[in-house]
C-alpha cells in the first residue's frame, strides 16, 4: 500500500475534470477519433472491427470522450465513474453523438467497490491505476472481470521516460513557490505554453497543468517498476498482448516459426522493457553502441529510477539543494558507452539547469529552462498504453 494522496480526492476536492477534450464542435471528432484508433487498432493490436458487439467495461472514463470513440465502433459500455463532476457529461456526450443506447450501465462506484454479474470482452482503465493505494488488488479486480481470452488495458508512467516530466515539474515547482493559483499559471504558460501548442495534444494547456504539474499525486509513487505491474497482471492470469511503445524487441529479430514458450515470452517483455528504456529518456537512443548488454541496461533504469524518484520528492519541498545528477549525467562514464549527441546535449543542460535551481531566482530559472532546447523537446514518452490478455 501506498501512501500517495488519491487521485479521486483531488479531482473531487477541485471539482476537476481531467479529460477535458472540447467535442462540443463535432468537426473536431475526426482527429480525436484518429488518435484513439490509431493507438487502439496500429499500435495495441485490437482490430476495430473486432469491437462491434463486444462488452466493454470502462473504469474511469472521466467525461466520456475516449469511451465515445468506442461506443461509434459498436461496442455496448458498461462505464465506472466515481466523480460527480464528471459523470455527468458522459450522458451529455453520448445523447449529442447519438449513441446513448450504447451504454448498458453508468455506475458511480470505485474500482474495489464495482461488482458486476458478468465479465467483459474488453476492460479499459487509463489514467490512475498506478496512482492507486492498493493497486495489486485492483489489478486482481480488473483481472477478475475480463473474459477468458478477453483483453484488459491499462496506463502506466514510465520513470525513465519521466525525466522530462520531473525536471518541468522542478523547474516549475521552483519558480511557481509561494504563489497563488493564477500566479502559478501564469508562471507555467511562461515556461510551457509555447511547445504546449506544438505537440498534438489532446486537452488544453490548464488542463494538462492542473492534471501534471500543480497536482500533488503526479510524484514519485506513480513510478511503479514495470516488473510490479507485470507480476501482478500474471497473479491475475493475464499475459502481456502488446504495449506502446512495443516493449518485446525480440519480435522483429526472431523467426515467426520459432515459437517461444509462454513463460519465455514474459521473458522477452521483461528484458525487452529493459533494453528499450533507455531510449525513453530522449524518445531516441541514449547511447550511440545500440547493443548495450542486459546489465548496462538494467543500470540505466535503476539509475533514472533513483534520479527521477529523488527529483520528484524534492519537487514537494522545492529548497536548495536539488538532486545531484551525477549518477545519471555520468552513465556514459560508469557503464563505458558513449551519449549520443542529442543524450549529450541534454544531459549539459540538465546539469545547467540543476545547478541554476539551487542559486537563481524565479526568472534566471525561467530563462535557464527557456535555453534549454533539446530538454524543451522531450514530451510524451512517459505514458505507456499496456495490454494485458487473461488467459483462455
Ligand atoms: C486521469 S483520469 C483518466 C481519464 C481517462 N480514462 C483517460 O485515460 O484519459 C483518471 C480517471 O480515473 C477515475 N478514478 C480515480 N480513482 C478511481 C477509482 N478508485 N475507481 C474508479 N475510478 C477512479 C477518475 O475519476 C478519473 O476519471
């Protein structure tokens, strides 16, 4: 059990929603609906076609737009959604696509509390089952209620890919500190707006930074090892189906006609997590040797692990001195490899950067940040989709 601040106590104590995305204006549906397809069927393996018909359960739908996508591919929801803030908008959404019988049942239960008379085809639930207390038992839950054979996906925040997240979270907390609400807005729009409005992101800036940046649950509990997860999908009866990003390397390496036993293949996701993590940092390769053995591999996430772990838990109590970075800067050094330049680069501002948190004031740290180009360039590659399949 973890003693992380609940998710659902700071959605309901703001009256939050943390989805947010504006389909009030139905010609935004297309790109929204390409995004949830593309994930779904190109990078998860679940066919589209496949949905129609099925019986899916959504835990923690929020406002409904990701369910929504579902319910116009066919599929009959059943959606779990504690928030009252929220709840609401979901019968909204769906009356105004026109596909409001789609849904069997909208309850307002917790996952630990929902206990259904069936199981489901398709279990969905993104976005907080890392953040949760007792997050084994809701994996066995969610377990519970998938179909043999049935697919179940869920979210998880990656540490390594984390950095990027932790170093804007430092810089803002360090910036933002003693301010009100609206002061501490402004201070993140100075900082963020700018890329915030080049990458393809789905919700509006406040509400991303409310969700990340401001919120006191994004911070070190949520950096469950990817090894915990699986063992607890597995207690479940759940093999791994597919990820993004695709954790099983030996999949494009290996011939279709060898076939590796059930158990060998969780090895494969196990090991190939490790190999691909270091990429995360960047969202491209770390070092410029792209065969670094298992152990290099398993030191670069035990390091950003402890980095990005210590750097989130300071950034609750943002006074100098700031983490050192030294045991992930120095890696290259320590595992004998060499940064690929962009790594390089990033890993010089990183050590800028640190070192002007614990001396500047709030604008010397916003002009640092803002110099820092190639740290300015990493979004994303923290939150990985992982689909689980419970065995037949
Ligand atoms: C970050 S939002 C994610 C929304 C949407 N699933 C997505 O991925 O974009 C997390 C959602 O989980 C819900 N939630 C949090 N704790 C929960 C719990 N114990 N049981 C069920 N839902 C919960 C919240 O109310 C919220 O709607």
């Amino acid at each position: 059990m973890s003693d992380a601040p609940s998710l659902l106590s700071y959605y309901r104590g703001a009256a939050f929603n943390p989805l947010g995305i504006d389909l009030s204006d139905p010609a935004r549906l297309p790109a929204h609906r390409a995004k949830r397809e593309h994930l779904y069927q190109t990078l998860l393996g679940l066919p589209l076609a496949w949905l129609r018909g099925r019986e899916v359960l959504e835990v923690g739908p929020a406002s409904g737009e990701n369910s929504l996508i579902l319910a116009l591919l066919g599929a009959n929801l059943t959606l779990v959604e504690p928030n009252e803030h929220t709840r609401p908008h979901i019968v909204e959404l769906f009356e105004h696509f026109g596909v409001r019988e789609r849904i069997r049942e909208l309850s307002a239960s917790t996952i630990d509390a929902f206990r259904p008379d069936r199981t489901f085809d398709l279990v969905v639930a993104e976005g907080f089952v890392d953040s949760l207390a007792d997050r084994e038992l809701a994996i066995a839950r969610l377990c519970e209620m998938t179909s043999p054979g049935g697919l179940l996906s869920v979210t998880r925040h990656e540490a390594v890919g984390m950095l990027a997240e932790f170093v804007k979270k430092a810089v803002y907390a360090r910036a933002s500190a003693s301010l009100p609400e609206e002061g501490r807005l402004a201070v993140a729009k100075s900082l963020f707006a700018e890329d915030y409005a080049r990458i393809p992101a789905s919700r509006a800036f406040a509400t991303w930074w409310k969700d990340n940046l401001d919120s006191p649950v994004v911070n070190e509990w949520l950096l469950w090892p990817f090894e915990e997860m699986h063992a607890a999908f597995r207690s479940g009866g759940c093999r791994y189906h597919a990820s993004h990003p695709n954790y099983v390397e030996r999949d494009t390496l290996r011939w279709y006609k060898d076939v590796p036993t059930g158990e060998e293949r969780e090895r494969d996701v196990l090991d190939g997590h490790l190999r691909r993590a270091s990429s995360w940092v960047l969202a491209g390769p770390l070092f410029e040797q792209g065969d670094a053995k298992i152990e290099a591999c398993r030191e670069v996430v035990s390091s950003f692990r402890a980095f990005v772990g210590a750097l989130a838990r300071w950034t609750r109590q943002p006074v100098a001195p700031v983490p050192s970075p030294e045991t992930v800067t120095g890696l290259d050094r320590r595992l004998g490899l060499r940064f690929a330049p962009r790594a390089a680069s990033l890993m010089r501002e990183l050590t800028a950067l640190l070192a002007t948190l614990n001396s500047g004031g709030r604008e010397a740290i916003v002009g640092q940040y803002l110099a820092s180009s190639t740290l300015r360039s990493v979004w994303g590659s923290h939150y990985h989709y992982v689909c689980f399949r419970r065995e037949a």
